[in-house]
C-alpha cells in the first residue's frame, strides 16, 4: 500500500465539510484535514485574492481516481485543484492505519 496526501482548496468552509465527509463516510480517505488558508493566484489572467480551506486528504494511491472523481463531483470550482502528494516515508502504525481505514478494491 502506498500512502498519499490529496489536497484541494474550498472557498467554503460547508463545501469543504461536505467533501470532507464523503470521502469519509465512503471508506475513501482515513482523515481529511481542513486548514483555513489565504490564497492568491492568477484566474483567466486576473490576480485573484480569496480565504479559502484547505484540505489535506490522506488516503491510498490506488484510490486517487475515486477521490479525484468525488472532489469533482462535490466542488463548485471550475477547475480546482486536486493534486496527490507521495508519502516517501512515514511510521508503520500510521501507514497502517491509512491502509485499515480505507475502502479495499
């Protein structure tokens, strides 16, 4: 099992609650984080400014596919950010627990 760290960003704390929660309750993820954040980012050539939730999802690689379909599926973005981080190392109870806590194939 490798372990990886999805993370998107929410401009509402209910949005991010509400995909946070799916992906919990559908044996997706093993914790979902939510941190509030301040981004700033370019947008159809405009600076744009917004207080947004970040969201730090730890699952399996094998599920990406299925997370990416649900965080699309729930988020009211255009085009959000949905992006899996690999975990090159971590504590075996932990890994574990990612593995135990998530929906097997």
């Amino acid at each position: 099992m490798r372990a990886i760290i999805v993370q998107t960003a929410t401009a509402l704390v209910e949005e991010g609650e509400r995909i946070a929660e799916a992906l919990l309750e559908e044996g997706l993820a093993a914790c979902v984080q939510i941190v509030p954040i301040r981004s700033r980012y370019v947008w159809k050539g405009a600076i744009e400014r917004q207080d947004e939730q970040l969201l730090l999802i730890k699952t399996r690689e094998d599920l990406f596919e299925q997370v990416d379909g649900r965080i699309l599926a729930l988020h009211g973005y255009e085009a959000p950010e949905v992006v899996a981080l690999p975990v090159s190392a971590g504590d075996p109870d932990y890994l574990a627990w990612i593995a135990d806590s998530t929906k097997r194939r």
